[in-house]
C-alpha cells in the first residue's frame, strides 16, 4: 500500500523542515509543492509578465515545463529543463509564486504532477491544499501553524543565514500579506482539512515538532 501524508499550513510554519525530517525518518519521499508555483512565478518574473494578471500567465503555461526529480531522496525542481531550485527561494520569487498560485490555470496546470508523485511514492507531500483538493485520501493530514510573528522569525534567520539581506519587519509584512492571499483566494484556498490534525509549532521546538509528526503517522499506519 503507497502512503500519503498531507502537510498543509501558512507560510514559516516550519512544514518543509519537519516534512523532510519526518520523511527521512519514516523512509517516505518528501515533495514540496510550493517550489512547483514558485518556478511558475520565477517563470513569469525572468518573461517580464505581472504575476497578478491571471490571463498573462495562463497565456505562457504552454512553453512552461515544470519537473521535480529527487536525488538522495532531495528535491530539486527544473523550469524548462533548467534547476532553479536556489532561484526559487528568493522573497520576489514567494510573492511570485503566492501570486501566481491565485490563478485556476496554474492549480490545474500543476495537478497531475502532484498526484502522479503521490500515487507512486511513499510520501509526505507539503502545500496549501494537500489534504483538502490535491490528495483528499492521504491516511494522514496534518495543518501545521505558528503565530505570524513566530513564522516570520523563522522565516527572517533562514534567509539571512543563507546571506540575503532581509528586514524582519518587512519578512512580516509579506508573511501576512502571503497569508492573507493564499486563504482568501476562491480556488482551493489555505484551510486545514475536515479530517486532519493540526500541530502548533509556536511553543515547540523543531524535534518536537518533527515527532508530532512522525507519531501522527505512526499512529494511522501500522
Ligand atoms: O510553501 P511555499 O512558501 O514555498 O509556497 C509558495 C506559495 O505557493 C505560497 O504563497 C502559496 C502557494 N502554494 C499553494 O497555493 N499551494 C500549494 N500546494 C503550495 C504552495
């Protein structure tokens, strides 16, 4: 039987840090699908195309070719044939990709990806709407959440560890505004699943939050 986990949960929540570890630990493979709507909004950025403009992008998803491929059980993500898995990460390229992820052709675009990864793998698959539309049968579901000024700080000594130059209040602001976009949009919008199980990662730390994770697998699948 292939597992499937579903991690869902704000910005800065801490899901990509724990779904890996998690991952590891349990043997899965671990996808992040929001690096799928960031290489769709680096894709319009480099083209010069807004990234509000919903017929603009939808017009290049034809020449657009987005692919993951796992090396050592990491993720690494190709635009047109291209890894842009560091170009990814940058703070235009996440309000790109919060952008971009607003728009019906692009969750449509990129569906079929994540479910032919999923129906093939063992995995703990990240996003916004895992449990809710792209894998409403995972065994497990977990809404992973912090407060925003928790998430932001997260946010703020990550991308200043890797040397970008970034102010707290400003990763904040973007974090909220982030927030506010991806729950409010009308196409499959952030909020946790029916049936999952929400972690709060604002009082734990990151191995406590890594074995939440772990027991709520451990717990459906024996
Ligand atoms: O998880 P992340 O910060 O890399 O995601 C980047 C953006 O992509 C985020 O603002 C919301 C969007 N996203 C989404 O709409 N659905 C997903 N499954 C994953 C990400």
């Amino acid at each position: 039987m292939i597992v499937n986990v579903a991690i869902d949960g704000p910005a800065g929540a801490g899901k990509s840090t724990v779904a890996r570890a998690a991952a590891k630990e349990l043997g899965y493979i671990y996808v992040d699908t929001g690096a799928l709507y960031r290489a769709v909004g680096v894709c319009a950025l480099r083209l010069g195309v807004a990234t509000d403009d919903a017929a603009a992008v939808e017009g290049i998803l034809g020449s657009v070719k987005v692919e993951l491929k796992f090396t050592n059980g990491e993720q690494q993500v190709f635009l047109n044939g291209e890894n842009v898995s560091s170009e990814i990460r940058t703070p235009e390229a996440s309000m790109a990709a919060s952008n971009v992820s607003a728009i019906p052709a692009v969750r449509a675009f990129l569906f079929d990806l994540q479910k032919n990864i999923a129906a093939e793998n063992d995995c703990i698959m990240d996003g916004r709407d895992i449990g809710t539309v792209v894998l409403p049968d995972a065994q497990v579901k977990i809404f992973l959440t912090a407060s925003p000024e928790i998430r932001a700080r997260r946010r703020y000594d990550e991308l200043t560890a890797k040397g970008q130059q970034v102010e707290y209040d400003d990763v904040l602001d973007d974090l909220i505004k982030r927030d506010y976009n991806d729950s409010h949009r009308e196409v499959a919008p952030l909020r946790p699943a029916d049936d999952s199980v929400t972690v709060d990662t604002s009082g734990l730390s990151l191995e406590q939050s890594i074995e939440r994770v772990i027991q709520a697998v451990r717990e459906k699948i024996q």
